[in-house]
C-alpha cells in the first residue's frame, strides 16, 4: 500500500508539472506568434535620407528642413544646415511628409482657415510634383509659386493658430552686482527683464501683433559708518561725525503693444514709468498711442521709428524745489536691433517734447552689446543717458544741487529667455 501510494503521487506531481510546462509553452508560443504578426503588419519606419542634386551635377543626403521665400534649408551631416536658392537646385527628392502653401497669406484674412495639401515631395526641372496619401498627386506648380514649405504641423500652427497669452515670448534677464566691504560699506545691483511677444512667432510671415515688456533697475547704497575724533586743542573731547548714506537708484518699467496694419506699419499703445533718485524724479509716468513703421528688417537687422501723442505727469521728490507737473506732449523714438554671430548691438534713442510746458522735455539714450559665451548665456555691456531739463537745479533747496543729465555704465551676464510654442 505505502509503495503504491508513493508511485502515484510522484506520477500525479510529474503530471502536473509537464502540465504547467506545456501550458507555459503555449502561452510563449502565442505571445511569440501575435509579436510576429504585429511586426508583420506595422508599417516599417521609413529612414531612407532626402536626396538634393544641385545644378552642377553634386549630390546630397540628409533632410530636407523647411523652404521659404525662396531659399531651401536642407541638413547634411558633414555640412550642417545649408541655404540655397532654387536656383542652384536641379532634384530635391524627399521621404518626409511636408505641407506646401502656394498663396499668399493676406493680412485681412487671417481668421480665415487655410487648408494647404500634404505629402512627399519630387522637384525637378524647376517644379514641384506633391504625393498626398492615399490620393492623387495634384498638377505640378513652378518652385517659384511655392511660398512656404515645411512640415505641416508648424505650419498650420503658425497660420490657422495663435499662442495664449502666457506662451510665445522671447527676450533677455541681465544681473550684475558689486560688493565692497571696507572703510565704508558699498553694494550695487543692475538687472533687467525684456520680452517679447510676436504673433506669428515666425519671422518668415509677416506680423500681425507684437507685445513688449520691460524692466530696468539700478541700485546703490554707499555708507560711511559715524566716527569720533578728537577736538582741537584748547577745546577737549572727541567730536562725533554721524553716519553717512548715498543712495543711487535708476528705474524703468514699459509696456507697449503694437497693431500691424501692413508689413511695415502699425499702430502702437504704451505706457512707462521712470523713477531716477539722483534727479530727483519720483515717479514719471506716460500713457499714448501713436503710429510705428519698420524702415528696414532683415535676418540680420530692425530698425524702426516710431511717435505719440501722451500724458504725462511728473512728480519729484518732496523739498527738491521743483513742483509736479501735468504736460502733453509725445515720444519720439528710433529702434535698431543688430544681430551678428559674436554680438548682438541694440540702440534706443528717445525725445520726450511736453506741447504744454516746452521747457519740460526730457531725452533718453539706451546702449547694450551682448557677446554670446555659452549655451543661453552672454556677456553684456549697457549704458543708460537720461536728461531731464526741468530736473531741480542750483539755488532750490535741493543738497548737494541736481545735474540735468544722468549717465549709467552696467556690466553682467545676460540669459536669453527663448519660446518653446
């Protein structure tokens, strides 16, 4: 009984056993068969490179990128990105699916949706041969006809799309700062913010809007610590000399939003407020509208002018002999933004006239030169000269008397602040 009993279990265990493995096997074999058909029938990723034949017979491959105005951004790798016209162009042959727009996008009807054909690309003999899916190819139009090409999320997001409020914005943030600690205590402190918002984000179409935020402050604060020293003879004791505190401070704030009403014109509100403790100004807040036109704007360069019609009020500081005022009056101004490969030099100049107080003008002159050193970060020097002509001004009971013009040299590090729309 017990050897009998003994040979069953162990037969009912390795029963089980090559159960658990044959099921186990099965259900590797299924897995492995559904992974087979699945690999069978998803569609293989197509890494074939673009091929571009110039003109004089050269051939690349890489990636086609975008085409706008004209000129053709293609990447290879030993060469980087390239531009060129196509006119330098015999064959373009691409893989990738791009969108193609053969129109020009009217300012007027930007609300309008503009629905544009996608697919692979054939250029050859000066035209361009599109292949949507699962259709037909439509005629062939002259490459001189094809205003933007490029993949068609970008550009359905940039002509039938527009960022919210908090995306799309580009700009700088400069800090610097000096400590001395010594005989007398001293500490200044410089920095800024300056964004930007283009509607579209592109600069390959033409603007629609544009919004401008700017802040500048410069702060210093020297102090000489009160002393005693002896008192010349006969008198006896010490004399005491109290504390002495120099404050310096420069502050900006603007905002400004501009309207285009064509490639070149627009129509413009602002508002700024100006705070200068060694002029004696308080506060100076402005608030206008006016026109602007972009003279010249390049890839590498802007440059524009602009004028309004404003109120203005200036209030200075209490005991500095001069009252505050209320004026009408306009700002005129003149923008030039440099952008080379080592630099970026930007330049405002502005004349702040008062219709009602002529006497009550004011000018400012803004420099400042980036030098790129790594990743987002620069190396900047500025320079900010204001004058004010009704600043207090010698027989006031303003102590030490107030100069008219006041001139700021700033250095520090700059961190370009770039949009991910």
């Amino acid at each position: 009984m017990n050897a009998l009993s003994l040979s069953t279990g162990a037969s009912t265990q390795m029963t089980n056993r090559t159960i658990r493995i044959a099921i186990l096997t099965a259900a590797f074999s299924v897995a492995t068969l559904c992974a087979a058909q699945n690999e069978a029938v998803a569609p293989a990723t197509n890494s074939a490179p673009d091929v571009l034949i110039l003109i004089n017979g050269d051939k690349l491959h890489g990636k086609f990128v975008s085409e706008t105005a004209g000129k053709v951004t293609f990447h290879s790798d030993p060469l980087g990105d390239i531009v060129i016209s196509w006119g330098k162009i015999k064959e373009l042959h691409t893989t990738g699916r791009f969108g193609l727009l053969n129109q020009t996008v009217a300012r007027g009807e930007k609300q309008r949706h503009i629905i544009f054909p996608v697919g692979t690309l054939d250029v050859a003999d000066q035209m361009i041969t599109l292949h949507p899916d699962n259709a037909s190819p439509p005629a062939p139009i002259p490459v001189k006809s094809a205003q933007y090409i490029m993949d068609s999320a970008t550009l359905d997001k940039e002509i039938n799309r527009q960022p919210g409020f908090l995306a799309g914005w580009n700009g700088t943030a400069t800090a610097g700062a000096t400590l001395v600690s010594a005989t007398t205590d001293q500490y200044t402190f410089a920095g800024g913010v300056n964004l930007v918002r283009a509607v579209p984000t592109v600069s390959w179409l033409d603007a629609r809007n544009k919004t401008l935020f700017g802040f500048n402050e410069s702060y210093g604060r020297i102090t000489q610590p009160a002393y005693f020293y002896p008192a010349t003879p006969p008198a006896t004791g010490s004399i005491a000399v109290p504390a002495v505190v120099t404050k310096s401070s420069i502050a900006h704030f603007g905002a400004e939003r501009d309207e285009y009403v064509s490639q070149r014109l627009y129509a413009l509100g602002q508002a700024t407020f100006d705070h200068n403790y060694a002029q004696d100004l308080r506060l100076q807040q402005i608030y206008g509208g006016g026109i602007g036109w972009t003279v010249e704007k390049s890839p590498k360069q802007e440059f524009d002018l602009k004028g309004t019609i404003q109120y203005e009020e200036q209030q200075f500081t209490p005991g500095s002999g001069n009252v505050d005022q209320n004026l009408i009056g306009s700002t005129l101004a003149a923008n030039y933004d440099l952008h080379l490969k080592l630099l970026r030099y930007t330049q405002t100049l502005s004349f702040i006239p008062a219709y009602n107080r002529f006497s009550a003008y004011s000018a400012t002159e803004t420099n400042a030169v980036a030098f790129p050193s790594y990743k987002n970060l620069s190396f900047s020097l500025g320079t900010l000269d204001t004058y004010l002509n009704d600043a207090p001004f010698i027989g006031t009971a303003t102590t030490p008397p107030t100069k008219p013009n006041s001139f700021q040299f700033t250095m520090g590090l700059t961190y370009a602040i770039k949009s991910k729309y």
